[in-house]
C-alpha cells in the first residue's frame, strides 16, 4: 500500500506538468503571432516595393520567361538614384548583375554616370545616367540593354537621398574606409569607421575629392549596401523589422516580386560563392563643352562577350 506522502506527490506532478504545458503553449502562440506578423509585414513591404515598368512583359533579348527552378541564369540592374524633393533625379549608380548558379558566380559590372552612350527612346546619344531622368526605369533597362547588348530581366531602384533612414533602421554601419576624406561637413579618416543615416549617405556621395572619380564613389556605395544587408540579417535587427520595412518600402522599387524572390533564395545560394567586380577601362573627353566617358568599342564588344557567356546566351 502507497504512503500518505506518495499519493500527493502524483497531483503534485500533474500540476506542473499541466502548468508546464500552458506555459510552453502560450510561448508558442506568441512566437506564431510574432512570425506571422513579421511574414505579413514582409509580404506587404514587397508588394509596396514592387513597380512593373514594363507590364510583365520579357526582355525583347529573351525568347522565354526566366525558370528558377531551373536555375537558369538573369540578369539584374541595381540603379542608386540621387531622387530629391521635386526631382525625379538621375541613377548615379549603374551597376548590373549576372547570376549563374551553375557556375556558382556573380558577375558585377559598373558602369559610370558619364558614359556616352545612346539614350534608347530618345534617339540621342547622352549620359548613360541621364536615362532615369528622361524616362525613368524603363529608358535605364532598354538603354543598358543596347549598351552591353543582354537582357536585362529584374532591376532594384534605391533612392540614395532616402538611404539614410534604411541605415538607421538597421542600427548604423560599420564599414573599411581606405581614404581619408571631408564631405558635407563630416569627417572620414582611413580604416573601420560606424556611420549613421546622415553620415552614411555623406560617406557614399562624395566623388571629387577622390582621384578615382566616379569609381570610387561606386566602391563607397557598394560598402554601404552590403554593410546594410550584413545588419540587416542579424537577428538582433531583425527584432526591430518595423522601422526596417518600413524604411525599405519609402525607398526601394523592383520588379521582383515575392514569390520570385523566395525562389532566388531557395535556388541561387550557390551563386554568391564567387562574386568578380569588373570596372569598365575608357577615357575622359569633352564634346561642346560637357564632360563624358568614352568607352572604346572593343572594351565594350569584350564586356558584352564575357556577359552572354555567363548568362549562357548564345
């Protein structure tokens, strides 16, 4: 026969494991609501991201639609556009991407601002960057298009002005800085520097107080963008999703949509193994009086090559 003290041990455990098992119950419930709020938030951050400039419509270079789950290899257009109040603004960063998961590298090619080029649906030849500002989105793809003669399928545009808030949403940046410099009253001196918002977008505009130009400039922007995207992943921010997504919808467009970007994640991993930066090689000179980038036609016929093979272009 039991002992007194062994038959009330037994409600006893019931007890707390009853109690235990709420306890667990309630955490799981408020972690679901956390996640599904923060997977609700995103779907609605993208979908206020996303702008179709060309109707749905393929690249007139493609004969077929993009496959992910093929892992077929595309092309994307990063454009950093300086947008102020009132002015639509002009993409001073030009920087285009090709994926290939198969051969497990990214291609990255910028392309400066000055370049002079054909400016498509105007039927002048002008600033490459001058594009935007003529017809927005859809003249930059169709104009770098005919420039380098690939398709271009997906395009992300950051407003550069709005670019502070992204950084500030994420908690600052940290990044190497290899030139000490002064620009819009702030100071940069040389190795690892944590910029804010303001500073941030100082830090990435700056051009000619650097030797490298245009160049160097892209190389800034480059830091702060990965910087954002190496914050933007911690889990520490991503408690904070709020004012990120929030920041990311005022100041990001592309015509990637949800769905498209959850399969790049699922299918394109192995792409970022080998990312190679190319710049392009050309000349300064001045036609009547106004300063542009000449690209010779055998760097530009190498360039246009090297893209196709890698996009698998024929």
């Amino acid at each position: 026969m039991r002992s007194r003290s062994e038959r009330k041990s037994k409600p006893k455990k019931r007890k707390w494991l009853k109690i235990t098992l709420i306890t667990l119950s309630v955490i799981f419930l408020l972690v679901a609501g956390y996640l599904f709020m923060l997977y609700k938030s995103l779907t609605d951050t993208v979908a206020n991201m996303h702008e179709d400039p060309r109707g749905g419509q393929i690249s007139e270079k493609r004969d077929k639609e993009i496959e992910f789950k093929k892992k077929d290899p595309f092309s994307v257009l990063l454009l950093g556009v300086d947008q102020r109040a009132g002015d639509r603004g002009r993409s001073d960063t030009i920087i285009v991407m090709t994926v290939n998961p198969k051969k497990e590298s990214i291609e990255m090619v910028s392309i400066p601002r000055d370049t002079r080029t054909e400016i498509v649906g105007r039927g002048t030849e002008d600033k490459i960057n001058h594009a935007y500002a003529f017809g927005g989105v859809e003249m930059s793809m169709n104009t770098v298009e005919n420039f380098l003669d690939i398709p271009i399928d997906y395009f992300v545009q950051v407003n550069m002005e709005g670019f502070k808030e992204i950084v500030d949403a994420v908690g600052g940046v940290t990044v190497n800085n290899d030139l000490n410099f002064s620009y819009d009253g702030h100071t940069f001196p040389k190795g690892k520097i944590t910029l804010n918002g303001e500073e941030a977008l100082a830090f990435s505009r700056m051009r000619k107080g650097d030797s490298r130009g245009d160049f160097g400039r892209q190389i800034r922007q480059r830091q702060i963008i990965e910087a954002v995207i190496k914050e933007g992943a911690s889990l520490e921010t991503l408690v904070n999703y709020g004012p990120i997504f929030e920041a990311l919808s005022e100041n990001v467009k592309t015509n990637l949509t949800f769905d498209q970007m959850v399969a790049i994640q699922a299918n394109y991993r192995n792409a970022a193994k080998s990312i190679n930066q190319h710049t392009i090689n050309g000349t300064g000179k001045r036609i009547n009086g106004i300063y542009y980038y000449i690209v010779p036609e055998d760097e530009k016929l190498a360039l246009q090559n090297m893209l196709k093979e890698h996009l698998e272009i024929n």
